[in-house]
C-alpha cells in the first residue's frame, strides 16, 4: 500500500521573501551578463536591471511559501 502524504503550506516571512527575490534576480542578471559578454554584446545597466526586477519579482512571488510533507 502507497503512503499518503498531505502537504502542508506555510508562509514564509516577508524578510526571506524579499532576499530570495535579490539573490534570484541578481544571480540570473549576472548570468546574463556573463552571456551577453562572451556574445560580444554592449553592457547594458536597463537590461541589467530588467532581468534583476522581472526575474527576482517573479521567483519571490514564485517562492513565498515552504511546503512540508505531513506523514497520515
């Protein structure tokens, strides 16, 4: 017989929230970066922040709840 679990959602603070957006959105810009320089792409700071907001809004909005697993 399969166990069952029931996952259990718990919010998470707004500090840890904020953080996982920064770390998120500054390690994808920076990636980018990385990419454009070896394609011989110009810096560009409003494409660097664009990727630094859109996607540490979007993994913060993704991320702000932690699910654990409640063993029945």
């Amino acid at each position: 017989m399969r166990k069952t679990y029931k996952m259990i959602r718990e919010k998470l603070p707004v500090k840890t929230i904020i953080k996982n957006g920064i770390y998120n959105g500054l390690f994808f810009a920076l990636s980018m970066a990385v990419v454009n320089y070896f394609y011989d792409v110009p810096f560009s700071i409003l494409k660097f922040l664009f990727h630094f907001l859109c996607f540490g809004l979007f993994m913060a909005l993704a991320f702000r709840y932690k699910y654990t697993k409640d063993e029945h």
